[in-house]
C-alpha cells in the first residue's frame, strides 16, 4: 500500500514537471519527462510482485500495460521528431564546427573559360595566347595551394 502510494505521488510530481515543462513551451522535453512519470503509475499497475500470484488476467494489469506501451511510443516519437530536427544539440554543434571549416570557394570548380573559347576556336596545343597562359598560371597557383 505504501510502495503503491509513492509510486503515485512520483508520478503525479513528473507529470506537473513535464506540464510546468511544456508552459516553457519545451515540448519533446516535456513530452519525455512524461514518459518518465508514467512508468511508475504503469509498473503499480502492472502489479509486478503480484504477478506470480495469479493477476495476470487482470484487467488492472492490463491497463498497466497499455500505459507502459503509451510511454514507450512517446519515447519514440521524441526520438524520430529529433532525427528530423537535426538530432541533439551535440550533434548540431558539431555540424556547426564542420561547416566552419576551410572549404573550397564554390565558384572555384567552375572551368575558367575566356570568350571565344568554345570547340569551334581551339587552337593547337602548342600555340597559346598569353591570356591563356596567364589563366593556367593561376589555377597551377590554387592547385597548389590546396597541394593537388
């Protein structure tokens, strides 16, 4: 009687945390922490200890039951709705940190073709203009720079 009492008084205060919780407008926290507060209730429910004594049939246990499995798929649905928010905060900060890093220009893979480039103008291989020379020049320069 005592157990069954603490147990509901656990899971009354997590549930007023989880409410309190989602007025902060903190709802996959919210949402978990009342998963959490109804484990007890359900486990009370369940009556456990009293299982071998032949409850198994009974409709409280069953309602118990079902309680576990509404806590289970609130747990999975914080689950999927953080996968498709980005994940955790460690994990967003450490995309942040990745992103930051040395990246190519986007423009840079772009081929450098001058005017009057195209097919029908090429000229032999071994007679370039200096314009072109000066534009090979510079993208030795980047692949080097980048130790291509």
């Amino acid at each position: 009687m005592i157990a069954e009492t603490i147990c509901a008084a656990v899971s009354a205060a997590g549930l007023g945390i989880a409410a309190i919780t989602a007025y902060r407008k903190r709802f996959l926290a919210a949402t978990r922490m009342a998963a959490y507060a109804l484990i007890p209730a359900a486990l009370v429910m369940t009556g456990l200890v009293k299982w071998a004594a032949g409850t198994a049939f009974s409709l409280t246990a069953w309602a118990g039951f079902g309680v576990l499995a509404v806590a289970w798929l609130l747990f999975m649905t914080t689950r999927a709705v953080e996968r498709r928010t980005g994940g955790s905060r460690k994990e967003r900060r450490a995309a942040a940190r990745a992103a930051r890093g040395d990246a190519v220009e986007p423009a840079a893979s772009a081929p450098s073709l001058g005017p009057g480039a195209g097919p029908a103008e090429r000229r032999p291989a071994g007679k370039r203009p200096a314009a072109q020379e000066d534009d090979f020049s510079d993208i030795e320069a980047i692949l080097k720079k980048h130790g291509i």
